[in-house]
C-alpha cells in the first residue's frame, strides 16, 4: 500500500484528507512540515499532500527544500490551499508541484486526483528506470570498448567508479567542497566516472599497449585523450540534451590530466579554476594507474602510491582533495581488493 504524507496545521483538514484517503492508502498526518522533515528520516512517502499557509516553513518553502534534495525531488507534490489565486498555482507548478487541491475540498475529487497524480508517477518512474537501464548499458559498452584493447585494463573501470565515490563521499564528510557536490547523484556519478578516458578509443593500440616509453610524438599523441572524450561528449550533448550525468561526464574526461600548479594538460588550467570533477578524478586515475601493472611498468603497492600521490599534493593535486584522500586510502585499498 503506498503512503501518503498529509501536512497541515488546521487538524480538522488533517482528519479529513485521512478519512478520504485511508482505505486506500497508508496516510500519515503531522502539522508542520518540522515534523514531515524529521518523518522523513524513517519514512519515505509517494506523495506529499501539502498546505500552503503553515507557521515557521510555508508549503512553498517546504517545496524548495524537498526539491533540492536528489532523495525527495521525485516524490509528487500537491498543494492544499485555501486562497482561489492563479499567481499563487503558477508560482506552485513553477516550483514542481504537479496541482493544487482549493479547500474546503471533496473527498472524492481529493482521492481521484491523487489516484491519477500516482498512476502517472510510476509510469513516469518506469519510463525512467527503462531509460536509467539503457543508459547504464550504453556506457558500460562504450568503457568495454576503451579498454578492451587495453592490456590489463580488465575491471579498472569498475574500479575508477568506486574509487571516485568513496572519494566523494570522503569530501562531503569532511566538509571539503561539500556544497559543490549537495545535488551530486551517487549513481549518476559512478557511470560519469566510467567515461574519464573515452577518448582513448581514438588512441592506437600500438601505442596505448607499447611496452617502453613512449617517445616525445607518442606522448603527444597520448595527450590528446583528454580533449577526444570532452568532444565525444560533448556530442552526445547536443544531440540528447544537457543532463547532469553528461555534464560530469564530460568534466571527468576532458579536465583528469589538468594539475593543481597548472602545467598540465589540455589547458593548463591551475588551482581552483580546474573543474570540481577533473580535480577529484586526478586522485582517482592517478591511484589506479600507480597500483596497476602496466605494459611499461610493474604496479605500486598502496603504500608506495598513497605517498607519491601526497608528494605530489599541492603541486599536482589540490591539497584539500588529497588530504580527504589520505583519510579514506584503506577504503581504497579495500575497494581494489574487493572488500
């Protein structure tokens, strides 16, 4: 049975919209959305049915804030109001309501307005996990196909998506550019993370697999990965549109071979001026490549790349970054070795 979250702080309409809806759903009633909120930390709803005009956070407020969390944002909400003003329902629906309910109201229209808002919700959720599926299998092919040709690059993709959320969850705990990262989607991020070097399909097998050094023309040509993924992407884009998704996508690969002090590359660009992502997924890569056996080298222990890699902070790295990284290294030490 799904339930329904009812917050109003006039108790008569509380014990009204729970009469008209209680034999069809579990309805949970509080009178300020302060008590919704620490509800919430238990219980998830399937709709929020909401007033407006409430002491301390108004529904609008209450809106905002539940939108502006990736947990709650998909859960429908409906206004209860009192006031019969178009402003107010275009300010609403503006915000992400998907309708109002003018009070006094009907308990039958109540309940076949929820019913229809929560009929199209799981479809509209089943179109998404369909998409969210296809997605997933498009970019695990197009990783297969960059690392299939890629001497011992057998589940190193895998592993550069949790390396990059244990890191980012690392930073939200330790309040390192926490705010940055508030709407990041943990999933979203770990299929991002996975295209950081899409544009190697452009890169010969003759060099990418080259047991020696690679010569000054070679690692030129190396180089240019960084700008082929940002552009394979940035094509995706402009045919399918902006997404968050893509957007990350897009920094990881164009922007994990810039350095802190500015003499990397494609940009060179320096500090904070590096996107969020290509400084988070510096770490990463370069943690993976040091504990990973190359064509041309042997691998690192943890230990022995953990401290190169904190040589190297603030030269390389962005310091915040790599201390969070210092905090969190047995996390990825378990992670490779799969535990």
């Amino acid at each position: 049975m799904k339930t329904i979250f009812i917050i109003d702080d006039n108790d008569t309409n509380l014990s009204m919209a729970e009469t008209a809806l209680e034999d069809h759903y579990h309805v949970m009633t509080m009178p300020s959305a302060e008590k919704m909120f620490k509800l919430l930390e238990k219980v998830t709803p399937d709709l929020f049915l909401l007033d407006i005009e409430m002491p301390d956070m108004d529904g609008f407020e209450t809106l905002k804030k539940l939108k502006s969390s990736s947990q709650w944002s998909d859960i429908p909400v409906m206004f209860l109001t009192g006031r019969d003003d178009t402003s107010v329902e275009a300010i609403g629906l503006e915000m992400g309501a998907v309708d109002f309910v003018t009070k006094p109201f009907s308990a039958p229209v109540l309940l076949n307005r929820i019913m229809t808002h929560l009929n199209i919700d799981e479809i509209i959720r089943q179109k998404t996990l369909l998409l969210r599926r296809l997605q997933n299998s498009i970019v695990s092919v197009m990783a297969d196909m960059v690392t299939s040709h890629y001497k011992g690059e057998n589940g190193r993709i895998e592993l550069i998506s949790k390396y990059t959320v244990i890191l980012i969850n690392g930073m939200k705990a330790n309040g390192v550019y926490a705010e940055k990262m508030a709407d990041w989607d943990e999933e979203k991020i770990k299929l991002s993370a996975r295209m950081h070097d899409l544009g190697k399909i452009y890169i010969t097998d003759l060099v990418k697999n080259k047991p020696e050094k690679l010569t000054d023309e070679e690692y030129e040509l190396m180089k240019t990965h960084a700008i082929e993924g940002e552009r394979i992407v940035d094509e995706i884009i402009s045919g399918t549109g902006e997404s968050d998704f893509l957007n990350n996508a897009k920094l990881f690969a164009g922007y994990h071979h810039e350095r802190w002090d500015g003499d990397g590359y494609p940009y060179k660009l320096k500090g904070e001026g590096i996107p969020l992502q290509g400084r988070i997924m510096a770490i990463v890569d370069a943690y993976d490549a040091l504990v990973s056996e190359k064509p041309y080298k042997k691998a690192y222990t943890d230990e022995e790349a953990v401290k190169i890699i904190m040589e190297n902070s603030g030269t390389q790295y962005d310091p915040k970054i790599a201390d969070v990284f210092y905090k969190v290294k047995d996390l990825f030490k378990a992670a490779r070795k799969g535990e």
